[in-house]
C-alpha cells in the first residue's frame, strides 16, 4: 500500500488551514501513534498502524458532534455545516402516523434529500446534548477567561530525528493563549478526577500533552509552554465540567512513549517491515486498578 508522505513538508506554526488541508498534509500527528502504539485502550502495533490506513474510521455522529463542539466554542464566527433534527414521526403509505424508523422507505428516502442539500441528519437527543456541551464550556468562568484571548485549530509541523532516520511531526492544538499553557476540549463519559486519571492512560492524552507541548516549543523558543490544560465536559446533563492540568511526571513519561513510538515507526520505515504482536509466550501480571493501592481489598 501506499502511506502518506511522514517525511516531506514544510517545519513551523500555520494559523487558518481547513481542518481537511491540515489532514491531508505530510506528517505523523499523536492520534496516528495510537495505531503502533502497545498501550492504550485500542490494539497497536506496526501492523495495526498500516491497518489503520487501509481502514479508515468511518465518520460517525459521535465524530461529527465532536468536530462541531470544537467549532462553536472555538471559531464561533466560522460557518458550521447545516443540521436538521431526524422527526419524531412519519406517515407512512397508508396514511398512518408512526415513530420514526430509519428501516422505513419514507424515512430513507427523507435522510437522502436531507443529505443531497447539504444537511447531516442528528436524532434530537443528540442535538440537544451538543448544545448542553457548547453552553458548559462557553458559560464556565474559567474558561472564558482562558478563551478571551488567543488562536484555534493551530497547526504546527516540526521534523523528528533518530540515528535511523527522520519524520515530519504534525499537531493541530485545539488553542493556544498567552501564558504558558496549551488548552484541549475533551468531551467525557464522567469528568470527575477518579475517572478522568483512568482516561488518561486509556485513550493516551498524557502522550498527546507531551506530543504537543514539545511540537510548540521546538517552534516558538521564544514563547515557550510547560502546562497542559484539558477541559473535561460531560457528554450527558447536566454536562458538568472540569479542567484538570496535566502532572509534570505525566508530561514526562508521555514524551519518553511518543519517542518509542516514533523510533518504532522510523525503524519499520526503514526495513520496509510492519510486523504484529511478539511471538512466543509472553509473561503477563494483572493491573491494579487506578486509585488502588493492591488488586483486591485487604
């Protein structure tokens, strides 16, 4: 297969690029890592990350309500693609008033001239729930202080080296602000810390602060940052919310994981060799559960 280009393109900060431009560019950016990566809530290795390419992730309503959170709290003054509630009824072909069915042909038939004129279809739950989102961010006082002032959707590219080779890493930062912290949305399950620290492993976010802090650094030495700050927001009302700033131990030990991942993925580049999980049998040992101090209570 062929993989996109992680080597070529141009190294800095570029301000205003359409999020497709940004996906399209060469590079490898954190969520790309998760693919090679051994730990995480998903399955990684060389051969999942050529996988990935081969199977793209289909863009759900989840992603889609996700992009769209991140563009009304962020570019609120941008254009947003047009939505339209799915009915809770329709009538069907003997004039009977039924609860809407995605299997009936009346329904199909009105998601596809929604579709045709530029509208995604949201059942009304979800709508509703995105709106609680955007209203949690915008309304928190925090958060108005930390948005008063600075640039979305940052993209910024800057080339990674090993004695075995090169890539161009990629990030696109939710925002930058004066001061020395970088800011990320997270939409949750549960913003409370004693969940949010198990997030923090599973889906990688310590490896993405230090992806990213490293990433604006290495580009802005005059205005460097050291703090990570994730706005955590619940999905669900009363869609609470909490901003948590990554620990400097974290931050470390995120950037010593993305430099594994990234020297993996140069070496497999360079033998053109994209192999899967070890061989053999491998020693296993139980986690202990986060906020535990042993497996089972005393």
């Amino acid at each position: 297969m062929n993989l996109p280009n992680f080597t070529d393109g141009q190294e800095g900060v570029v301000y205003d690029v359409p999020d497709a431009d940004y996906r399209s560019a060469s590079g490898v950016s954190n969520s790309m890592l998760k693919h090679i990566a051994m730990d995480g809530e998903e399955p990684g290795s060389p051969a999942h990350f050529i996988a990935a390419f081969d199977n793209p992730v289909e863009d759900t309503d989840a992603l889609f309500v996700g992009r769209m959170v991140h563009s009304r709290i962020l570019t609120p003054g941008e254009p947003l693609p047009g939505i339209v509630a799915y009915p809770e009824t329709y009538t069907n072909e003997k004039n009977e008033v039924k609860p809407w069915s995605g299997n009936a042909k009346v329904c199909q038939a009105w998601k596809a001239t929604q579709v045709a004129a530029g509208l995604r279809p949201m059942k009304p739950d979800a709508i509703r729930a995105m709106d609680g989102v955007v209203n949690a961010v915008t309304e928190d006082p925090t958060c108005k202080i930390a948005f008063r002032e600075g640039k979305s959707e940052v993209s910024v590219f800057k080339r990674f080296h090993t004695e075995q080779g090169m890539v161009l890493r990629k990030a696109r930062m939710d925002w930058v602000c004066p001061g020395p912290a970088l800011v990320d949305i997270k939409t949750c399950q549960d913003a409370r810390a004693c969940e949010f620290d198990r997030v923090l492993w599973a889906r990688r976010y310590y490896v993405q602060a230090a992806y990213y802090l490293d990433l604006w650094n290495a580009c802005n030495p005059s205005d460097k940052k050291d703090h990570f700050v994730f706005i955590a927001v619940e999905k669900s009302a009363p869609h609470s919310i909490q901003l948590f700033a990554m620990d400097t131990t974290d931050i470390e030990n995120g950037r010593r994981e993305y430099r594994r991942n990234l020297g993996l993925l140069i070496h497999c580049m360079k033998l053109n060799a994209w192999p899967g999980y070890p061989q053999g049998v491998q020693p296993i040992k139980m986690r202990v559960p986060y906020n535990r101090t042993s497996v089972l209570p005393d």
